[in-house]
C-alpha cells in the first residue's frame, strides 16, 4: 500500500545510462518506485538523464543538475546507485561533500543509504572507491581481450 501521493517541491532524479543504447528505464522504475513509496508524486519531480560513460562529472543533465542546486531549485537528489554520479573516487566524493555543504540531501534507492551526515558520507566514500576499481577491472579485461583478438587474428 502506498501512501498519499503529495506533490513535493524541489526534488530531482538524475539517471546516468553508459551508452545512447542502454535503456534508462529500469533505473527511472526504481526511483519512481522509491519516490511512490515517500509519497512523493514523479510528475513533479525534475528528471535529469544522461546516456554516456561515468568517467567524469562533464555531461549536459549533470550540469543543468549542478546548475539547478547551485540556484536553490533543488533539495534532494535521488538516484538508482550512487555510481551513476560517478565512476571516479575524487569526483564522486567532490561532488557528495559539496551537496552535503549545501543541505542538500541524496539518497541511493536500490542501496537504500540517505548520505546526509558523516556516516552516510563515510559509506559514499567506500561504495566510489569500489565503483572506481570495478571500472579499472573492466578496462583491463577489454584491453586484455583485445590483445587476445589481435593475436588470435595474427596467427591466423
């Protein structure tokens, strides 16, 4: 049973997809599922959503979002998994501290952390760290298969 839907100001859900050809969809679901379930009504809520790598913070949705906290138009921030910020420690923990700064409260849904405070920010810092090395792991087994290709394709 979900509770009253009630139109809250000042929330943004930011969706951050790898590539144009991944579906953002079941991120968007989880969210509108978290916001139902905080009877908080998705049609009222600003959606940012970008489709390209986590490897920087430099990417169109992200700044109109950084733009819309830093003009006070927005109070919590809530996303699928805290690595769709982004995939780099400094960036990830950057960006959390300044909006922590500013009162501004984030919240991960499908790892169901609130970061405001310490602890939250604690937390943060470890799960960027391993979204950074899951990151280097996967460049490392492209490349390491790319090698594989070249040689098989040399050999043959």
């Amino acid at each position: 049973m979900s509770r009253p839907k009630r139109k809250q100001k000042n929330v943004a859900a930011y969706v951050r997809v790898s590539t144009v050809s991944q579906n953002e969809e079941g991120q968007r679901a989880a969210i509108e599922r978290w916001l139902d379930g905080n009877g908080i009504d998705a049609k009222h809520v600003r959606w940012f959503i970008n489709k390209q790598t986590g490897a920087n913070t430099n990417h169109p949705a992200f700044k109109q979002l950084q733009a819309a906290i830093f003009n006070g138009e927005v109070q919590t921030v809530v996303v699928y998994k805290l690595d769709r910020l982004s995939r780099k420690l400094r960036d990830g923990i950057g960006v959390l501290c300044d909006w922590c700064d500013k009162g501004l409260r984030v919240v991960s849904v499908t790892q169901q952390i609130d970061f405001a405070g310490t602890v939250g920010q604690m937390i943060a810092s470890v799960l960027f760290a391993v979204a950074e090395i899951e990151q280097e792991t996967r460049r490392e087994r492209q490349a390491e298969g790319n090698s594989t290709a070249e040689c098989q394709e040399w050999l043959t």
